[in-house]
C-alpha cells in the first residue's frame, strides 16, 4: 500500500493538534479549580532559556501550517502572533481554526506537491 503526502502529514499534523487542544483545556480546567492564574501557564518556561509556553503553542499551530504543503502554500514566520495569545481560550481557539483548516484539505491540494522545494525554520 502506498501512502500519499496527504497521509504521511496531515493527518499526523491534526492529531498532534487535537493534543495540544486537549491539553490547553486541561490546564485551563486546572486554572479555575486551584485559583491559578492563566499567564502563570502561559509564560511557563521549562527551562530559563527556553522560550515561553505561549510561543511553544504557537510553534505548534504555525509548524502545523507550514507543514501542509498545498499548491498555494506560503512560508509562516513563527514570530507571526497568533489571532488571541491572551488566554487559554484564545490559544483553543487559535488551534481549532487551524485543525479545521486542515481537516479542510484533501488528498487532492497536498498530493503532487512532494517535489517542491521546502524550507522550513522555526524562527
């Protein structure tokens, strides 16, 4: 069996975003139960010289992005700001838009693009 380009990216690319979803509400649960405010979450950084969680999120939806290569594809700039960094919700949001996007594509927009130059960097 053969798989497309579709099937090795998008697919794949949904799935890690629907995590990334379930999380943001997991922690935005967690928020309200113990009083916690959101931007402790969402200017979490794991390590001093680690970028904060807010740009780890938005890493994740422009990666998304870039990475489904569709005849009208353009390079996404991961310092480009998602539409609501503000909130967890926002953040949902932001990942729902984008996970409807994908799920909006075909095998017909990605397949016959595997010859494409592609350059990807995160910053």
């Amino acid at each position: 069996m053969a798989y497309s380009l579709y099937d090795t990216t998008v697919p794949l690319l949904i799935r890690g975003l629907k995590n990334t979803h379930a999380l943001l509400q997991k922690a935005e649960t967690w928020c309200k139960e113990t009083n916690t405010p959101e931007s402790d979450i969402l200017h979490a950084k794991l390590a001093p010289d680690m970028n904060d969680f807010v740009f780890q999120v938005r890493v994740a939806s422009i990666t998304a992005r870039n990475t489904a290569l569709t005849a009208d594809w353009a390079w996404i700039p991961s310092a480009t700001q998602l539409a609501d960094e503000s909130s967890l919700a926002g953040l949902r949001a932001c990942l729902q838009k984008d996970i409807a996007w994908l799920e909006g594509l075909t095998k017909a927009d990605v397949d016959g693009q595997e010859n494409r130059a592609f350059r990807f960097w995160t910053s």
